[in-house]
C-alpha cells in the first residue's frame, strides 16, 4: 500500500499572527499520526514555517515557482529560493494559476521540470472544469495535463513527482467529487503513469482536492488509487487540518 500524504494549500491567505496559531496547533495535534502532511505556504511565509517547522514531522512548501533560475524576472520566485528555506514540496499548475495567470500544460510542465531540477517535489495539479465534465471531456483534459508533464520529464524522473486532481467545479464550492467518480479520474491517471513508468506509477501519490473536509476525507482515502488530500479551506482550521491527517492515517 503507498503511504499516505495530506497537504494543505493555504492560497493568498495568512498573516505572521495567524500562521504562528495555526502552525503551533497542528503540531500540537500531530503525535502518533502515521500520515506524510505537510503545507504549502505564500512565499513570504517560507521562512517562518523553516523556523517553527524544522525538525518535526510537518514538512512545507510554496504554491507556485519560476521556470528560471534567477535574473531579470520581477515578481518571480526561483527553486533555488524555495529550497534556501527548505522547502520540500511545490504545487504547480493549480487551477487557479490556470485560469487567473493564463498557465498552459507547457508551462505547467516547465515549472514542474525547474522544481525537480532544484531537488523540490512537484505537486503537479490536473483538473476539468464543470462545462469540460458536463460535455464528457474530463479524461481529454485531464489526460493531457498530465501527458505535458510526462513528456517533458520522461520515464526516469516522474518517480519524483506527486499528481493532485482538483476538479475545478469542487475546489472551494462545498461539491466533492464522490469516492467513485474521484477514484474513476485517478485510476486513469494511474493507468497514463504506468504506460509511462510502469514501475514508478506504483508508488506515485495521486492526491484528491477539491472540498475535502473531515467528514469527507476517509471515504475519498479508502478509494484504491487516492493516495492523500490536498486541501485548501480546511487547511486554515488546525481542528479539521488534523482531522484528515487521522483519516489518512
Ligand atoms: P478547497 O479544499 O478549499 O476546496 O480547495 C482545494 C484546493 O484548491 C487545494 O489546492
């Protein structure tokens, strides 16, 4: 069986004050879960997570990066930076970069490609939007998210990343993809893994997000190939943040 992994997705939201609570009660509530979990933070935050975080089992993480390494790109932030404060993981390709940045499957690819180049995990977000769902496209579209990714990977270095499906039309709507039709998307992105590393698609987290709270969270995790959440809202409450971390446990 893969272990387990619960990520929170805190977004634009946060303030020194507030994260300092939030942080000190998950790690308060931490003890004796079995779950990876971990937080991905604004980047002006990285630095106090490395603080409050190092050394415990709660590891952290940014929410978007640069394809370059560094130089003339205002407003950028380089893997090389999100690995000075110890970074493990960052997301790219969420769906909202997508749709409010213009981010397309080769860009989404790129950034994926820079993060693993730097030695950080890519959490490398797919999802369809309800009109894409409704005209029966969700596996076209999901499906070519990801191929962007593994083509410009290859073979050997998918071992390294984690996949989330995000139905757009779940993500902070209180709508869950039920365990069947979540399960029905990750096992065809299981399937596309293994066509390309048939080995490594075993192992490779596929996290569900998209309104998983605690009353959700073990149903969707029971499914055979949902490997772990990642979780926006219910990242921002200590009480429920732990309550997946359990559930995944
Ligand atoms: P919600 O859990 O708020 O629906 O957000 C999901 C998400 O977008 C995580 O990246």
């Amino acid at each position: 069986m893969r272990p387990k992994l619960v990520v929170g997705n805190w977004k634009m939201n946060g303030s020194r004050e507030a994260n300092a609570a939030l942080l000190t009660g998950i790690l308060a509530g931490l003890e004796g879960s079995a779950a990876a979990c971990a937080v991905c933070v604004p980047s002006p935050y990285l630095f106090q997570c490395e603080q409050l975080l190092q050394g415990s089992k709660l590891a952290w993480g940014a929410q978007d990066v640069s394809t370059q390494p560094g130089g003339a790109f205002t407003g950028e932030v380089a893997a090389s930076m999100l690995l000075d404060f110890h970074c493990r993981y960052v997301i790219v390709g969420h769906s909202e970069r997508r749709a409010y940045h213009g981010e397309s499957n080769a860009l989404v690819a790129r950034k994926a490609q820079a993060a693993l180049d730097a030695g950080l995990t890519p959490i490398v977000c797919v999802g369809e939007t309800l009109g894409e769902r409704e005209a029966g496209e969700t596996n076209a579209v999901v499906g070519a998210q990801l191929d962007a990714v593994l083509e410009l990977l290859g073979k050997d270095a998918i071992a390294k990343i984690v996949v989330a499906y995000e139905p757009v039309w779940a993500i902070g709507t209180g709508k869950t993809a039920t365990p069947a039709m979540a399960q029905e998307v990750h096992a065809q992105l299981r399937t596309q893994l293994r066509a390309c590393n048939a080995v490594a698609a075993e192992s490779i987290a596929i996290l569900y997000g998209g309104s998983m709270k605690p009353d959700n969270a073990a149903d969707l995790m029971a499914q055979a190939d949902i490997d772990g959440g990642l979780i926006g809202g219910a990242a921002l409450k200590a009480e429920d943040f732990l309550a997946i971390i359990r559930a995944a446990s």
